[in-house]
C-alpha cells in the first residue's frame, strides 16, 4: 500500500480543482503521477493505453450519445416550444399557472432530453420571456426553471444514471425505471412550492402586469388558440417507446437510446420546422456533449485504478465500516458531502470523483444500489441549484443578462429547500425508489 502518495494525489487534485483546472484533465494528470511514483513510467503508460479505451469501449455507453441526439432532434424540431404550449393552456387558468406549466414543460421534455443543462436551456429560452410577459418577478421566473431543469437528471432517460449504473454494475434499465415516481414527485413539489410561494408573497406575479399587456385583436386570438394537447403526442411516443420497451424486456438500455434517436428523428422529419441545417445543428451539439462527458468519465477511470493502487480506498472502506455499520447515517454522511461538492464542481464530475470511493463502502453495508442510485442524483441535482457553480443559474443566467444572479439565487433558495425535503422522503422510504424496478424481472 501507498497511502501517503494516494492521500497527497487526492490532496493535489483539490488544488488544481480550486485553481480551476478542468476536472477530466485534474484527474488525468494526478493518476498518471501517483501511478508513475508508485510502479514507473511503463506501468503508467500500460494504464494510459487501457484504460481509456476500456472505458469508452463499453457497450452500454453507446446510449449516451444517442439519448441526447434524441433531445437536440426534438429541441431543433420545435417539439420544445410545442410542449410548454400545451401544457400552458392546461395550467394558466389556475394562480401561479404559468410557473407551474413551465414545471410541467420541463418535466415532459426531460422525458426526452437525459440533461438538466439541455432541459434548463431548452425551457428556459422559452418560459421565462412568457412568465416575465405575463408579470413573474424575472427572478422568480428564473428560479423556477432553473429547478425545473434538474428535472432532466431524475426523470428517464438520464445520462447521470446511465454513467452511475456503468461505473456500479447496477441495471440501467431498472434505474430508469426508478427515477419515474422520485421524478413526478419532485415536480409535484416544485408545484407546491410556486403555488405557496405566491400566496405568501403575491407580488410575485403582477396579474395587472399581464391584464395590462395582453394581446388584442387577431394577435389575441391567436394566442388563445396556441398550444394543444395535440403537440404533446411527440413525447408520448417517445416516452413510450423507451419506458415501453425497457419495462416489456423488448430491449436492453444501451439498445433504448438508438430506438429512442430514431423514433425522434423519424417525428422531426415529420414537421415542417426540422430541416438539414437543424439536423447538422443536432448532430454537432450532440458530439460537442458526449466528448465533454467522455472526457471527464477517461479521467475517472484512470483516477479508480490510482486509487485501488495506493490502497486508498481499501483503507477508507476499513475506517467507515469499522465507525459505523449504519447504513442511514453513512447516507446522510454522504448527503452532506454532495451538498458540499455541489456547490463547487458539475455534478458528472461530482460523481465520478467520489464513487470510486464510496462504492467499497456501499457494497460491504449491503446498500441497495438502486435507491442510492436516485438518492445520488436528487443530491446532484440540489448541486445544480445551489450558489455559487450551480451550473443551471448560470444557464439561466444566459438566457435573461438584464437580471442580476442574485436574483435568481434569493428565489432559487425556496427550491433548495423542497427539494432537501425531497431527499429526506426518498432516504426515509426507499420503496419510493425501489417498488416500481422491483416490478421487473
């Protein structure tokens, strides 16, 4: 064992993250000098060659790729903006509708998008110009779909599960299917949180605003017959063919984000909006995406084998069990640190920092590693939302420049909290996760 140079590697990795290195390189380079220290320049070198490709030759991996092709097909097909038409109609009538179909739009398009980024952005270039339009605090407007947007790591597909079950050997599958009833309740809980949110202070939303701004003539009449259920249907098929199919054993995980791609490509060319130039958009934003987190996952592999090199996660494995054999209080031990990180480092890099670590740990306390799996993402998607690198404020930020962050962040705050609710609900009743996955066979 090599303690001292495995805790100095973990040490100089800190450093260079506070130095804002990017994380995938950070891991990189830590690796391959505690290796090189350790066993030589051959030995490292041998780890270099294998280990990336062993990482990225992996099958299941394959559906990352698709499954955001499959969100950038429906964002350049205006599937996007044809959603939170719909379910805006259904929702504008009750108080506080307009924030709460933007929760309910959110949720739909992460039914196809696997990333809170894409569904933060997608939602939020539509939304929020319609809430500010309709009197919503910009702030408040912001915040909402900034929580909305974590939606798209706990609704199925997700990359972050995908990723999770890969470096855990837990079913993909069963995690997607998981994440359906956590995710549904989450944005019940975003709902409420809106709908109090305006009774206790209902300047929130200036309905004069609204009254004062609303359309007249035949723009009046257009705007009342946008948006129908009919523009749902997209999704529906989408949902349907992948949650279908997985829960029918019709297909594996990895096979489910190509059916997934390819039923959303085959919609697209059915709308009048998706063209070449949309689908050449699609495919460069989808390789701009999968390069960003297969770099990151080539520099958590390598930072594994240092790890189980040196000992060090033997060694920590040891100390917790040996501290304490309660499965609850490692996971509120573990919460706490996520909370942490989250405010600091992307939620990929957040979990492929840290499950080389804690997996041992999770194994020899024979925790379940499906409720963990959605205990793990509510905790990344808290560190989306939480100041001061959560990364869905500053993608809102983006799309609203003439709001300040600080803004968003006072009224982000309120979601935290629902959401630190939410994460007690799923670790005090772990049927919640597990029910539905164990349905399957």
């Amino acid at each position: 064992m090599n303690l001292e140079i495995g805790f100095g590697g973990l040490a100089v990795l800190i450093l260079l993250m506070l130095l804002r290195l990017p994380i995938a390189i950070a891991m990189g380079v830590v690796s391959f000098g505690g290796i090189v220290m350790m066993y030589g320049t051959r030995t490292a070198l041998g780890i270099l060659t294998s280990g990336p490709y062993e990482f990225t030759a992996s099958w299941s991996l394959s559906s990352i790729p698709m499954f955001v092709f499959m969100g950038y097909i429906c964002y350049y097909a205006g599937i996007t903006e044809s959603l939170f038409r719909a379910v805006d109609r259904a929702f504008r009538r009750f108080s506080g509708g307009l924030g709460v179909a933007s929760i309910g739009g959110c949720a739909a398009f992460s039914a196809v998008s696997g990333s809170s980024l894409a569904t933060a952005a997608a939602m939020g270039r539509i939304a929020i110009p319609e809430m500010i339009r309709n009197g919503y605090n910009p702030g408040f407007a912001g915040a909402i779909v900034a929580a909305g947007g974590t939606l798209g790591t706990m609704i199925p597909p997700s990359i972050i599960m995908i990723i999770y079950g890969i470096f855990t050997e837990t079913s993909i599958g069963k995690l997607f299917i998981a994440g359906i009833v956590p995710g549904l309740l989450t944005a019940l809980m975003y709902s409420l949180t809106i709908s109090l949110r305006i009774r206790a202070n209902p300047g929130l939303v200036d309905t004069g605003y609204a009254k004062r701004n609303a359309p007249v003539g035949e723009e009046a009449v257009a705007s009342a017959e946008s948006g129908s259920w009919l523009d749902v249907w997209p999704i529906v098929v989408l949902f349907v063919s992948i949650m279908g199919g997985l829960f029918a054993g019709l297909f594996s995980a990895a096979e489910a984000g190509a059916v997934g791609a390819f039923v959303a490509l085959l919609i697209a060319w059915s709308r009048r909006d998706f063209n070449l130039a949309a689908f050449g958009n699609s495919i460069l934003a989808t390789l701009q995406t999968t390069a960003s987190i297969f770099l990151i996952g080539i520099g958590a592999i390598l930072f594994t084998r240092f790890l189980a090199l040196s000992g060090v996660s033997d060694h920590l494995t040891a100390v917790i069990v040996n501290l304490t054999g309660d499965p609850i209080l490692f996971i509120i031990g573990v919460s706490i640190l996520y909370l942490i990180l989250g405010m600091f480092i992307d939620p990929i890099g957040i979990m492929l920092l840290t499950l080389p670590l804690l997996y041992p740990i999770l194994l020899n306390l024979n925790v379940d590693m499906i409720w963990m799996g959605i205990i793990v993402v509510k905790l990344l998607e808290l560190g989306l939302i939480t100041p001061p690198v959560g990364m869905n404020l500053f993608v809102i930020k983006s799309a609203m420049p003439d709001t300040p962050l600080e803004q968003i962040i006072k009224q982000v705050i309120w979601f935290v909290l629902a959401d630190l609710v939410m994460l007690s609900l799923l670790i005090a009743f772990p049927a919640i996760s597990t029910f539905l996955p164990s349905l399957l066979k």
